[in-house]
C-alpha cells in the first residue's frame, strides 16, 4: 500500500517528504516522550527520570571525621580518624550517633570544647583614691554557664524596664550569636517565667532577711493621670553590723485614699510578710493618716513586740512639714511673686 502512495505521488510530480508507518510512529511517540519542545521553536529539553545512584546522595559530616574499614558489609565499621577508635556504622541499625557522641568526647578531636575550661578577664573597677577616681581592674576566672547567662538576662529585662519580646528582636539575637555563639536565645514566655521565678527567689531572700528586724515604715498614696490610686509601702532597718537597708514591701492600686483603706492594705502587707516588730510609720500631713494610724494601733494592741504600747508609733514627715511652711510663706508674697 506504501508502494502504490509513492507511484502515485511521483505519478503527480510531488516529491514524497516521508513515509509513516504503524511501526515508526510508535518509534516517533516514544522518542517524543521524553522531549519537550516550547512554542517559540527553542532546542527541545530532554527530561530524563533516574534513581539517584549512593553517591549523589548528600552525605553527613560525620564522615569528615571518620572512615569506613573494609569488613564485612553486612557489619559495616568506621575508625575515627583522631583517635583510631571504631564504632558500628550500619545505615539503619547505628545510624550515625554513636559517633556524633564520640566527638564530644574524644580526646584528640581538634575542635572540642571544654566547658569547664575558664577564661582570664580583666574586671574593671573604679576606686576614689587620693589621685581621684582610679580605674583598679583584677584579673577573675570566667567560664560559660548558660542557666547564669539566662538569669543576667532576666534581670537585665527587669532592671531596664524592657518588653518581654525584646529578646526577640533581630538587632538582640545578631548580638547574642557574636557574643556567646553556644547561648540559645530563650522566647519571651521563658523569660517571663524567668522574672517571675527571680521574683519569688528575691522575695523569699528578703523575707530571710527582714526576719527577726524592727522596722520602720514608709508610705505615701497618690493619683495618676489616668486618675488610678496608688500606695508605695517602704521598709527601713538596721542590720547586726550597723548598715542601713531600705526595701519596697508593697506597691499596689488602692480603691481611694480614706484611712481605713490605706490601714487594710498595710495590715495585709504586714501577715503577708510575717513582721510583728515596728518601731514608727511615716506619713504625712494629711487628715486621713490620722485615721490610718489609728487603725493599725488597734490592730497591733495585743501584739507582744509592741513598744510604749505605741504611743510614739506615727511619725510626720518632716520633708512634707517644711513644704507646708514654705507654701504658708509664699502666699504672703504671692502678689509679688506674680508680678515678678
């Protein structure tokens, strides 16, 4: 049938181009199958399908330290190259663990860390001498310990006054890494936990502390502008060597400044605390403190520390008194005063 086409086409005076046949469109299809062709005529792209053979596969770094032994392959075994210690390295039953361990602990590995290995620093200190302020450094052994670096960071977050998600932030991190590259950077909800455990250890550490002490109070309310109230209640003592400490006890939003409010809340302050031994409260001028002071007295009537049952326990603030004085002196002079 192929025949009779061509003597027809040369019959007609066309030159045939080409012949198709079952069997060479089949070979056509089959060749075009792994070819693609784009629409603006470009060489086609042969796309192949193949296994990737074990040595296009990525290898692990292991190997950089180690090399397999010719054994048995059903037993593979690789020699570690520092120390020539060997260890099973079969592809599903060891994996290659066992010596990422050994590493860490090979004696003769170049790059190993030792974490109980200390630096010597330089510690700046500066001392007023009879030359000025004198810059005296020591020399102090440092190592890295990452539970210590993490609570400096805690209290780095509460002395600065810093957002929780600051440890998060880009310009932190690129520091951290330059600076102590094997510190993992904790979340904020880490570190808000972490400040919240600094706090009960500080709290705890303080209440040692104020065990046993006779204190004297401070405390003072005032308004914000966003019209909240607030009291700050401070303690002040003496301790056995004669040194002068001053703490905040409380510092809370209190509903309104009468005293008998300002009284509860330091009663509370107070049991929460465990202190029985006040020697004087400060406060100041104001009507109110005398109801607060009154209150507490009633309170603290049948306790056996009291002194003078007492009688001496409020105290006005001097401080407040001299800015009265000098109020009272100005409204004299006012006149002047708004001239000038």
């Amino acid at each position: 049938m192929e025949t009779t086409q061509i003597q027809n086409a040369s019959s007609t005076g066309i030159t045939p181009t080409s012949t198709i046949s079952p069997t060479s469109k089949t070979i056509a299809e089959s060749t075009n199958a792994g070819s693609t062709t784009d629409t603006k005529g470009k060489q086609p792209q042969v796309l192949t399908s193949r296994k990737k053979n074990a040595e296009d596969r990525k290898k692990s770094q292991i190997w950089d330290h180690f090399t397999k032994l010719d054994v048995d392959p059903k037993a593979p075994r690789a020699e570690c190259n520092y120390c020539g210690k060997h260890y099973e390295c079969h592809t599903i039953v060891n994996d290659t663990s066992n010596m990422w361990s050994h590493l860490k602990v090979c004696k003769k590995f170049p790059f190993v860390v030792d974490k109980k290995q200390k630096v010597l620093v330089l510690e700046p200190k500066i001392e007023n001498g009879e030359l000025g302020e004198q810059n005296v450094g020591s020399l102090k052994a440092i190592g890295y310990n990452y539970d210590e670096c993490r609570q400096t960071l805690a209290k780095m977050v509460i002395i600065d006054e810093l957002p929780f998600n600051f440890v998060e932030g880009r310009g932190f991190k690129l520091f951290a890494r330059t600076m102590q590259p094997r510190f993992d950077i904790p979340s904020r909800f880490t570190i808000m936990r972490d400040c919240l455990k600094l706090y009960v250890e500080e709290k705890d550490r303080l209440r040692t502390a104020l065990r046993g002490q006779r204190l004297c109070l401070t405390t003072d309310t005032w308004t914000s502008i966003q019209n909240i109230n607030y009291m700050c209640l401070t303690a002040h003592w003496i301790d056995n060597d004669w040194n002068l400490h001053k703490r905040i006890l409380n510092f809370c939003q209190v509903s309104n400044h009468m005293g008998e409010t300002i009284g509860q809340v330091i009663e509370n302050c107070l049991l929460e605390w465990g202190i029985d031994k006040l020697l004087t409260i400060t406060l100041d001028n104001a009507s109110s403190n005398n109801v607060t002071i009154s209150y507490l007295k009633n309170v603290m009537k049948d306790w056996p520390t009291n002194i003078l049952s007492n009688e001496h326990l409020h105290v006005r603030c001097c401080a407040h008194i001299v800015n009265l004085i000098v109020c009272d002196g100005l409204k004299e002079i006012n006149d002047s005063v708004v001239k000038i």
